[in-house]
C-alpha cells in the first residue's frame, strides 16, 4: 500500500495523522519542549519519515525494521509520556490512511488491506511495549474516536508546533506560492483540528474544490499502468540527508538543548 497502490496518499494522509496528534495538549507540550519544531522542523520531519518508512518497507522483523524500533524506543525513553497517548498516536497511523482513502483514493482498500494495517502497526506498538492495544479493528478505532473527543482542545504549544509544521510544509515551495497555499493547508484540517491549533477555518468553498481536485485525481490516477518498482520516501535522497543516513544517527541530539 506505502510502496506500490498509494504512497502519495499515504505520505498525505500520514502528514495529517501527524497534525493530529499535536491537537493533544500533552502531546505538543513534549513535543514543544524538545525546541525541534522551532530549530530543525525539517530533519524533525525527515527523522520521523525515516523510521516509520524503514519498517514499513522492511518489515518488523527485519534487521532493518529491529534497528528502527530500537532507536524510535531509545528515543521515547528520554522522555515520560503516557501510555494512553503512545496509544492514540499508534491509532492514527492505521486509520488517518484508511479514511484519505476512503475520500480521495484511486480505489478503495480492501477488507484485507484495512486489516493488514491494523494488525502491521499493532505488532509495532508492542515491540514499542505499547500497554493495553485493543485487539481487534473497531474496539482501536472505538478508541480513537474516544481520544479526540477527549482531549482535543487548544493550547499554546499546539499553535507553536502547528504552525512550525505548517511553515516547514510551505517552505518546500517558491516564496511567492507559501501565502496563497496557507488557506489550502487549513482546507486539508478538519474543524476541530483547527480550533485546537487557533488556526483560521477556511471557506467551505476552498474546502469543497480541494475535496473535488483531490476527487478528480483518484479519479485519473485509475486510467494509469500499475506502479512497476515501489515508491517509497526512503528511495530518493531527503532534504536533512542528501548523502544518506544512519539509522542509529536518527531523531534528536543526546542533549536536547543543543
């Protein structure tokens, strides 16, 4: 699915998943307090990619997708972060792609797809000694629903790692497009995403014709060959590591205030 049927949806739909989870108060606080939204957003991006690449590529089992777990756990073990949040983050991985998917893809999963998601990053969530993973697909998503319903609310850290990714994704594109494309990034946002950044909400007709362009392009994408050789992130050289990289050297300094 990353590789070969969908890996511009995924990448999306994964950028998304990730803005989600910085709606949490206790999410961004951490996240804010490490200074890598605001010093290094792009290797933050780039490290972040890495990992869940490599496993997904790889597999878990793999000593490749072993060596990624490893760092992305050395990593949380620097800071305390509670399981219910591991948790909520481990469930956006699975259904933020299915649900890109079930608005803008060029098909739609499969049955089998959506449960080869489930139990792919659930696997991973216990090797990352995630606690209490609900053990079938709804009761996760049942959770999912729950966590947002929860615990989404503003915060000022939330805006600060907001809008440090939001100008991380517009600084990718010439200086004269980033003001236009701003209201565009809000369009991608759902409400309540939105409201827990302090974002503006953006025009129902700029989130209708976004909706329908990315409609429209499933919809051409159906007339094209199947993808011969796999597309991940990890093919091509990344911005932070143009020579490529170590996946031991992944993620933060050992002193997080360097």
């Amino acid at each position: 699915m990353i590789g070969y049927e969908f890996p511009w949806d995924m990448t999306r739909s994964l950028e998304v998943a990730l803005m989600r989870t910085y709606c949490v108060p206790n999410i961004s606080k951490l996240l804010d307090k490490t200074g890598e939204f605001n010093k290094r957003p792009q290797k933050r991006y780039d490290d972040t990619s890495i990992i869940v690449v490599e496993i997904s590529k790889w597999g878990y089992e793999s000593d490749r997708g072993q060596e990624a777990i490893q760092r992305m756990n050395a990593i949380h073990s620097r800071f305390k972060i509670d399981n219910a949040d591991f948790l909520y983050v481990l469930s956006t991985f699975i259904y933020e792609p299915i649900r890109w998917n079930a608005r803008f893809g060029w098909r739609l999963m499969c049955e089998k797809e959506k449960l080869a998601a489930f139990y792919f990053w659930r696997e991973v969530g216990l090797r990352m000694h995630i606690q209490n993973i609900p053990e079938t697909y709804d009761q996760f998503e049942r959770y999912n629903l729950d966590y947002e319903r929860e615990h989404f609310r503003y915060s000022d850290a939330n805006r600060r790692v907001g809008e440090s990714t939001r100008d991380l994704f517009l600084s990718w594109y010439p200086s004269w497009m980033r003001s236009p494309l701003k209201p565009v990034i809000y369009a991608l946002l759902d409400n309540t995403m939105l409201s827990a950044f302090g974002f503006e909400h953006s025009p129902q007709w700029l989130r209708l014709s976004l909706a329908n362009s990315l409609k429209l392009r499933g919809k051409v994408l159906r007339f094209f060959p199947p993808r011969n050789q796999p597309n991940f992130f990890i093919d091509s050289p990344t911005r932070s590591y143009p020579t490529g990289y170590e996946i031991a050297n992944l993620g933060p300094s050992e002193n997080p205030k360097n």
